[in-house]
C-alpha cells in the first residue's frame, strides 16, 4: 500500500481560497452557491465532466455526477462540478466539424487545467466519455497532479437488427454498401434507427473504450469502473463509490506523479494493442506521457505490440461488444490474463493505491465466456498496431493490423487533397481493386485536426473493396475502422513531408511484417519534387482553428499543443 505518513494536508490547495481575513469577499460568493462555515473547513472536490447535449456518449454524466458528489460529501468534501465540452466524432463524422474532434482534446484538458487550478481544487474527478474526453481529462489530471481519477462515462449498450447486435460502426458500412447497390434503402434505414439505443460511448473497442480501457490499466481510473455500461443502474453505483474514493485517495496525498512511470504507459498500450484497440491512443499515450514527463515514443508501440497477443474478440476486428466485455468479467480479467502471461507489470500503482496486480486478485470470470480469451490461446498471436516507417514516413505511421488480414500491398496511388474529395471516388465507383488511396493535407496542421476517416474506410469495407484496397492519410482513423489503413502519416504534407510529393499513379508498398512503406520512386525523384513543393493556403486563418494549426506538433509527437519557440 502507498499510503502516506508524512501528514498530507487535505485542504493543501483550498486553504489559499477561504482562509483568512484577506478571504472574506471570496466567501461571501461561496456563501451565495450554498458553502456554510461548516464547508470552509472542509476540502474543495472539483467534480468535472463533458456533458453535452450533441451526442448520446457523455448524455448521462451529469447524471452521474450527481452520484460522485453525494459520496463525496458523505465522504467529508465538498464538491465543486464544473463542467467542460464534447465533440462527438460520429455525429460529425465526414463534415468540416470533424476537424474539431482534436481540437477539442487540449481544450478539454486546458478548460479543466484552468477550472481546478483557478478555484482551487484539493483533488478532483473527472467524469468523460467519447474520444477526446478521456485523453483530455488524463491529461488535465497529470498537469494538475492533484489527488483524483477519470471515471468512465461507460459505454452504450449494443443495438440490436435482424437477431444480431450492432453498433454505429455498422451503420457507417451500411452506407458503403447502400452505395455499391448492396443494401437497400429500407435496410440502411432500419440499421440507422436501430444502433444506437440510448446513453453511453460507442460500443465495440473503438477508441473511447480503447481510452477507458488503457487509462484503468494506466492507473489513471480505478479498476472495475470503466467496464459497468451508462445505462446500467449499477453505474450510479459506481459514481458513488467514486465520490468515496477521491476522498480517501486525497488523505493518503497520492498524485498522478506517484502513480504514472514508464512501464504503467507501456502496460496501457499492451492492454489496448491486446483488445485490437484503437490507433488513436498512439496520439493519446504519446501526449499524455508528453504532460507526465514520461519518455515514450512512437517506436515503443511496435515494441509492446510484438510481445503482446490478442486475447479479447471484440468489435471493429471480431464479434464483441464493451458490453460484452463488462458480462464476461470486466477489463480487470483482461488485464489479470495480461498480468498472469508475463504481459504488463502487475506492481503499478492504482488510485486506491494498491497495486494492479491486488486489484485485479479477485477478478471474478463469468463462466463460459468466450469473449476474453488467455494468453496462451489468443485470437491473434501478436498486438493489433505497428509503426511503419519509409520515404512516404519518415517520422512514422500506424495501421491497425487486427483490422486487416493482408500483409503486404502494391498498387498505384489514387491521389486527393481533402477527405470529400476521396469519399466522392469511393462512393463514385471510382476506385478499383488493387489502389492505394491517398488523403492527404489533413494532418494536425493541414486539416487541421486530423479528421478521421471513417466514413471512407467504411464505404471502402461497405464496398467490398475491404481487402483489396489500401487507404493512407496523414489524418487519423476512427476506432470503427477496419481494412489495410494507414494513418497518421508523418511528416504530414502542409509542412512538405513527403506524402506531399505522391502524384496519381505513383506506385506505393505496403510491407506490414517489414514495417516499411514506400513510393518506389528514386530518392532524387521524390526530393526533386519536394523541393518545388509550396505549402498550400491554410484553411483557416483565425479563431482556434488558427490558434490550433499554429501551435499543434507532429503526430509522431501526439500532435500536442505548444508554445512557439
Ligand atoms: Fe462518442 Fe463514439 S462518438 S464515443
């Protein structure tokens, strides 16, 4: 246990706010929301969350948040909810609001940054849900390294067409399949109407649940917390429970800097590659270890997924939903079966500050279950990422190889500058078997914010064209995504990387065991042609688009934010 005997003060931050003469007009505002003198006395629990009305995934956390502050408060706190924003990536999905998504993630970490550090929070919860939330709120918690956790909005809870589950994924290729003339409109209809059936993050292993998985494993959420779905009662439960928590994480004084190390990130990333997770915590692990003080790198990726096996069977790249995942024992069976074969570090810290390995002692396995399977028999012998690096990467890139069963591609590159452009061929019937599709200047800076492709790769699988056509962008992919995709491409073109260069026809390899990917053109060919290159006009010139484009690093670098040198 890592408890504390050097005296933590609870009110180590709070005491500046309320205490004192000095304080007095301070309190006088306290007083008008409801603080008693009682109250002064006591630490601030700031209780913070993305509720949003836009989108079915963080719907229920004010709810939820409701739930923490009452256990806080019977717990000795007071809570102080304050609330942040949400961009739903399926909602804008293929539109110029997609370009948000990321955006939204330093947003989301500065507004809470601000928020706790303003008004003075003793510790803190984090309600999140959707992509850009769970990353945010981690990296708001490690910047503020004040006692506290991300709780876990949860997940939806799967629709159900013609006797099989579905999610919005299905909803995405039906419209691939709809255009190719293999679906009809009625059946694009009723699978449009029957995905989504209430609160909670899209249910298979797409990137929120990929977060919320990797971030339980992290340490960053306590374990057991993230797997119950926003729509079970149970989860009001949890919420409480969670409120109880911060108040005994806080007494014992234990902050993010003495949960996180490097190994607590690589067994994040074994954990997600191990559930044929999301690419997207390629960006999010990077950035968060970024605000920790962790070294990592995008070549750390290849190294944990080499050593580790598939060993959950989940949606985008096999049969389960999270909801599955939470019947058949919960992340904490994953990450006992991943701890058990020699896979992650069962010794790091968690916030009750016991260790994962004691946390996950316990873990009760549904009988019969096929949905978590062991190390020693798993879906897939090695982790579901890889870094592919060439003359078209130089800084690198990831596809998802869970998504895929090909492992090398050749083909002639079909060239577009903007995301419409390439659906337009897809759904066009202007991509033929064999191609490679190129979207390019939709990288952190060119797009900006690194729209994801969803809706192509999934026209593209809704097409037939799955297994036979290979995508690369210097954008990002959903976590629904399957297919041979290859995002992330780095240096992306807006600042000249090579990716820029390709024309129509150019032919591109793919080599997946070699990690390679290349135009086969001479490298005086491919300089040449960057040397005449002119950066395009950027799309926006002012507001946080703006403000964004001109601060965000590279995605090899998880496409933080930075002051300018
Ligand atoms: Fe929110 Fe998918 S759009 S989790």
């Amino acid at each position: 246990m890592a408890e504390r005997t050097d005296g933590f003060d609870v009110r180590h931050r709070s005491r500046a706010l309320v205490e004192g003469r000095d304080r007095a007009a301070a309190r006088a505002m306290l007083r008008a929301i409801g603080m008693t003198d009682e109250d002064f006395q006591r630490p601030l629990i700031g209780v913070a969350h993305s509720w949003i009305e836009t989108m079915p995934c963080n719907l229920g956390l004010r709810k939820l948040a409701q739930a923490v502050k009452k256990g806080i408060r019977e717990a000795g706190g007071v809570p102080m909810e304050v609330n942040t924003i949400a961009i739903s990536d399926g909602v804008t999905m293929g539109t110029e609001g997609m370009k948000a998504s990321l955006v939204s993630r330093e947003v989301v970490a500065d507004s809470i940054e601000l928020a706790a550090s303003a008004h003075m929070f003793d510790a803190i919860v984090i309600l999140a849900a959707c992509d850009k939330t769970l990353p945010g709120s981690a990296m708001a918690l490690t910047r503020l390294d004040i006692p506290g956790f991300v709780l876990y909005g949860g997940s939806i809870l799967p629709g159900h067409y013609r006797g099989r589950d579905i999610t919005i994924q299905n909803v995405f290729e039906a419209i691939g399949a709809n255009a190719a003339g293999r679906l009809s409109d009625e059946e694009l209809l009723e699978i449009e109407r029957a995905a989504c059936p209430g609160v909670g993050t899209c249910g298979g292993q797409f990137t929120a649940n990929t977060m919320a998985t990797a971030i339980e494993v992290l340490g960053l959420s306590p374990v057991g917390m993230a797997s119950v779905p926003q729509p079970d009662p149970r989860k009001e439960e949890v919420a409480y429970r969670a409120g109880q928590l911060v108040m005994d994480q806080l007494r014992r004084g234990l902050r993010p800097s003495d949960i996180l190390t490097r190994q607590s990130f690589l067994n994040g990333i074994a954990v997600a590659t191990a559930t044929g997770g999301s690419t997207n915590i390629v960006l999010h692990f990077l950035a968060m270890a970024r605000e920790a003080g962790i070294e990592l790198t995008i070549d750390d990726f290849n190294e944990v997924s080499e050593r580790t096996p598939v060993i959950a069977d989940l949606v985008p790249s096999g049969r389960y939903t999270a909801v599955d995942v939470y019947h058949a024992g919960g992340i904490q069976v994953i990450a006992k079966r991943l701890i058990e074969g020699g896979k992650i570090d069962g010794s790091q810290l968690t916030p009750t500050g016991r260790t994962l390995a004691e946390e996950v002692a316990d873990a009760a396995e549904t009988p019969g279950q096929d949905v978590i399977l062991s190390v020693d028999r798993p879906k897939q012998p090695t982790g579901g990422l890889v870094i592919l690096r060439g003359n078209l990467a130089p800084e690198g890139c990831v596809i998802k190889t869970s998504g895929t069963k090909i492992a090398h591609h050749r083909g002639p590159a079909r060239v577009f500058d903007c995301e419409e452009d390439a659906m337009a061929a897809v759904t066009g019937r202007q991509i033929r078997p064999g191609d490679v599709v190129v979207i390019r200047y939709e990288g952190p800076r060119g797009g900006p914010g690194m729209r994801e492709m969803l809706g192509v790769t999934a026209a593209i699988v809704g097409e037939g064209l799955g297994d036979s056509v290979a995508l690369i962008t210097d954008g990002r992919f959903s976590g629904a995504t399957r297919g041979l995709m290859v995002g992330h491409v780095a240096p992306e073109a807006a600042v000249g990387g090579p990716i820029a260069a390709l024309r129509e026809g150019d032919v591109v390899a793919i080599d997946i065991p070699g990690k390679r990917i290349d135009a086969e053109l001479p490298n005086e060919e491919l300089a040449r042609r960057l040397a005449d290159w002119q950066p395009p006009e950027p799309n926006y010139t002012s507001g946080a688009f703006a403000k964004y484009a001109a601060l965000v690093a590279s995605a090899s670098e998880g496409a933080v934010t930075r002051p300018p040198k």
